[in-house]
C-alpha cells in the first residue's frame, strides 16, 4: 500500500522512469509517465429548443430541435502509473486527469427560439481518477504492446454547458469505464483508448463516451479526439404550437434524446 | 431466439475470452523463461493458496432461482445473467475503505460528547451539551486509524445483474440489481489451503415482470386486478448483513468446493414484494488452469424445495 501511494508520489515529482526509451511494458510495473496536452475540438450539437426568458412562442411547423455549432480549446495534466502487480502478473495501477477549458458560443442555424443566455461560451475544468488494471502485455523484439482496463470516477464543473445551464446546474459527476491499447514499434508508439462516462448526477441522463487515437514518437504525441454525448431528457412536455412555453425548461418530448459530438486535433509531450 | 440459445451463446463468448487470454498469458510464460517475466507461475498449481496473493476474477454468469428460488406460483423461475467481479488483497476495497475512515476520522474533532441535559426554562425548552477534550493519545489513534485500515486487505465482490444480456420478457423474467460483498478471508497454512471468509453483504436486485399464475403471487389476495389469471408483478430482493462463506479443495488445485450464507438482518420480507431471503448456496469451482475457472452452484432459500442454479466461466487476472 505504502508503495503504491509513494509511487504516485515520485511520479508527481518527476523522478520515475521515462516513458520513450527504456519503457518495457513487460516489465513495466514501476513506470509512469506525465502528459501535458492541448488540444481543439470543433463541437456540433442537436438540442431541445429552449425558450427565451419571457416565454417565446413556438412557431407553427417549427421543429422541436435545433442544431448548432461551437469551438472548444483545452489544456489538460495527465498521470499515469501502474506500482504493483497481482500473482497473475496484472500491473496494478492508476491515472489522473486534469483539464482545464474553455468553449465559445453556440451558433444556431435556429436561433430565433434559444434562449441566448443558455448559448454562451464559458470556462470549464474536469478532474478524474480511475484505478488501472494492465491486463495483457508482452515485448518481442522491437514491438510491444499493452491493453489497460481501468474504473473511476470524476466531476466536471461548466456553468455554461446548456445541459447544465438548462437546469440551473454547474456541475455533474461520473463514473469512469475506460479501455486503452498502446502499440510500440521501437520508439514509434500508436495509441487508442476510450472512455466511457455516465453521469452520476445531475437532472439529466448522459452517455458520453471520450475516444482518443494517437502517434507518439519518444515523448511526443499527435491525435484525434471524439467526444460524443447522449442526452435524454427527464421528460418535458411538448408546448402546443403557439403556446408559449415556460421559460427554463426544455421545450421536448419525454425521453427525447439529443446529442453533442466533439471532433479535433490535440498534440501532447510526455514526461 | 431461443433461450437456451441464447444461454449457450452468453457461455460460449466466456469460454471464448477465458481462452484467448489463456493463450495470451501462455505467450508471456515463454518470455518468463527468458527472464522478461518477473513472476513465474506454473499453470495450475495454486489452487485454493491464490487467496494468499493478490488478485481479480471476472467472469460471466447465468442461471435461475437464486435468492427468488421460493417464490410460489411462477409460470417461469426468475432468470439471471451478469458479470462477477472479485478483488482479493486489492487496492479498490483498501482505498474506498481508506477514504471513509479517513472522512469519519476528520468529522471526529477533537471533542466528545459526554452526555446532555434539557430543560425547560420560562416558554424556551434548552439543551446543554457536555464535551471532553480527548486525549494525546487517543487523537493520534484517530489519526493512525486511516492508514491502519489501507494497510489491512480486504476482500470484495460485486455481482452485477442485468436484465439487458438476455432480455427480460414476461416468458423470461430476468433480474436487474447487484449483490455487494466487502469482509476478509481466514486460510490455513497449508499448500492447498481451506479458508473462511465473512463479510459485509448489501444485495439489491428487481424483476419487473414476473408472470404468476392465476391466483398467485404477491397480490393474488389482495384484490388486485388480474390475479385472477395469469399475470405480471413486480418482485424486490434487498439483503443487508452478513456473508458466510466456507471453500475448500477437494482435488487438487483443480477442484473446489464451497457453501455460503447469506444473513439477512432486514428479518421478514416487507410486504409480500420486498422479499428478505437468506439465500444459501453452494457449488463447485473448476480450475481449468489458474486463471480459468468456471463454477456451478445451487441455491436455496429458507427451506424451500425450489432450487435454483448458476453457471458461470471467467478469468483471473
């Protein structure tokens, strides 16, 4: 026990191992690494109609969705570590992720009915941990490769995301499944993982999933991400056509489910 | 599709996966040989001295009855299907464990209540509280009492049932919820040791369409519109108490058996839906190899004749 917590002391004090050169993922109970990211991601959204304060009316023939678009920018601290092993050989580990970013607003293709208050951009800031499990590993040669599995946990703080927003929320925890493959040919690695969040709070039933694929040669890293979020709604009723509807709440049917993705580029330095 | 089709698929695709990481491991036993291994293990031998190191098993399970096996008057016995996950000497159970004495630790203070007094003085009704200072002593054993609890190991197990994996239908019933154990296990010192283990136990599962028969189940007495034929109730299982579990060889490292019991402190069933069984079961586990098992029990609740059964394959890592 005490060895795990002080490994993820030394890592936090930049002293472990390197992750470019003399990693071994065979061996590699021991090794951690740290990562700083930036990364952009261009945001599409399909999202109920929500009306603006006052009561807006809903036009005849209108639809109950509107869709829109937004940017995203982010710097994030990663750590990652594994520091024991089970009798099976299993790397018993962890990781921490620190974000922090910043979304601008939402353009709509149909504006006229959004309530703009709940379309502007704002600063947001994430932290999760997750327990690591290095299942599979092996070294042959000039390739290697591994396959983690992890659980945790997380929060996320955005006052101006529209599904927080909507419901006078700032912030929402989730639980964290994730899985990652990690394949390196000498010093030239090709990463992919996937995350996947169901939120433990909130009004809100979300499904986000956090899917990352990346190059890395010796401690530089370039990818893509894909953020993609599920929502349903806890069931609004629909306002009748030229009704107005009551501002604050979403203008959508019971379990209507809307969507968000994230796509973009994002390039990393590992330590 | 037909159920036992989808059964044999559900067990098959765990054999499937039990297999491939077999061979996985395999692969890296050959670099052991050729020092890239750190820990060398010779393919079943451990058996039951497993419980002595650290460890995860995962495995998928399926079958019928369970802690719902003395449930009367079902068309068709309550099916169940899902995944077991056990930590053995594990770093989750030490860190959750860790984390809520730690938050008991800091909401102790460095006061005690010694007692109250109330009385009434004029229209107002006022209570005095007494405190002590604890002592040196005792705050430094509060403080030490974190690190003394991530320091233990601690075994823990989470069955999680889905009614999704099979479906659940009115033909089918299937249940949904999770059995949660958290305790410690006593072995003998022996190669191939028995061991005991007791446990902190929370059980929650739900079946929303059981299908009755006319005249029977929960409601069939109270009235209920279509008791009077075949018919759809909902059914709730909770269990809050203890876990007792006995496991020993009987051939080798290859063949073990056990028995557990779970104690249900939440005593009789509240209302004739929320039922509070001590479920009783026992089996046998199959070491095809160290890290592959299966296991197969029956299970009984209370002295019903109705038993109920599960299989299940899975892998430790």
């Amino acid at each position: 026990m005490k060895r795990f917590f002080l490994g993820v002391i030394l890592a936090m004090s930049c002293v472990s191992p390197a992750l470019a050169d003399d990693f071994d993922p065979a061996n590699g109970w021991g090794t951690s690494f740290m990562r700083f990211t930036g990364t952009y991601l261009h945001g599409n959204t399909e999202r109920p109609l929500s009306p603006a304060a006052g009561g807006a009316v809903r036009p005849a023939g209108s639809p109950n969705t509107t869709k829109g678009s937004y940017n995203n920018v982010e710097l994030a601290f990663d750590l990652y570590g594994f520091f024991d092993q089970t009798i099976f050989g299993t790397f018993l580990g962890g990781e921490m992720s620190t974000a922090l970013g910043s979304h601008g607003q939402t353009s709509f293709d149909t504006p006229v009915a959004t309530d703009p208050a709940k379309s502007k951009g704002g600063t947001w800031f994430k932290f999760d941990f997750a327990f690591d499990f290095d299942v599979l590993h092996f070294k042959k040669g000039p390739v290697a490769a591994r396959l983690v599995g992890g659980l945790g946990t997380g929060f996320e703080y955005d006052a101006r995301r529209w599904y927080l927003a909507d419901r006078n929320e700032s912030w929402r925890g989730y639980t964290i499944a994730l899985a990652r493959l990690q394949v390196w040919v000498r010093e030239i690695g090709f990463h992919g993982s996937i995350h996947y969040l169901p939120n433990i709070s909130g009004a809100y039933k979300q499904r986000e999933s956090r899917t990352e694929l990346c190059a890395t040669f010796g401690s530089f890293a370039a990818g893509v991400r894909l953020n993609r979020l599920s929502i349903w709604t806890p069931g609004v009723a629909v306002p009748a056509v030229g009704v107005p509807a009551v501002p604050g709440s979403l203008v959508a049917a019971k379990d209507d489910k809307f969507s968000q993705t994230e796509f973009g580029v994002f390039g990393a330095y590992g330590f | 599709m037909p159920c036992k089709t989808r059964y044999f698929r559900l067990t098959t695709c765990s054999l499937a996966v039990a297999i491939a990481l077999t061979f996985a491991y395999t692969e890296k036993e050959a670099h052991a040989e050729n020092g890239d291994r750190m820990i060398p293990i010779t393919v079943s031998a451990i058996g039951t001295g497993r419980y002595a190191g650290r460890f995860y098993e995962v495995g998928a399970f399926s079958g019928v009855g369970g802690p719902f096996s003395n449930v009367k008057g079902l068309v068709n016995p309550i099916g169940f299907s899902g995944v077991r996950v056990l930590e053995n000497q594990g770093y989750v159970s030490k860190f959750s464990l860790g984390m809520l004495v730690a938050l008991a630790a800091g909401m102790a203070g460095d006061k005690q209540l010694t007692g109250s007094k109330t009385e009434r003085r004029g229209d107002y009704i006022v209570r005095t509280d007494y405190y002590r200072q604890r002592t040196p002593e005792e705050m430094a054993a509060i403080a030490a009492a974190p690190g003394a609890v991530m320091d233990g190991e601690y075994i823990m197990e989470l069955n999680v049932y889905s009614s999704g994996f099979l479906g659940s239908t009115k033909d089918r019933p299937q249940a949904s919820g999770f059995e949660f154990y958290l305790g410690d296990r006593i072995t003998s010192s022996s190669s191939q040791p028995v061991s005991f283990q007791w446990a902190f136990a929370y059980s929650k599962l739900t079946v929303s369409d059981a299908l009755f028969k006319a005249g029977q189940g929960p409601n069939a007495t109270t009235g209920t519109p279509g008791a009077t034929a075949e018919h759809i109730e909902k059914l709730t299982y909770t269990n809050l108490g203890l876990m007792l579990e006995f496991q020993a060889p009987i051939i080798g490292s290859y063949l073990e058996g056990f028995a557990r019991w779970d104690l249900n402190v939440l005593g009789k069933n509240n209302g004739q839906q929320d039922l509070h069984g001590h479920p009783f079961r026992a089996g046998l586990v199959v070491n095809a190899s160290d890290r592959i098992f299966g296991r197969a029990y029956g299970s009984v609740v209370g002295f019903s004749t109705n038993v109920g059964w599960v299989l299940e394959a899975g892998v430790r890592l």
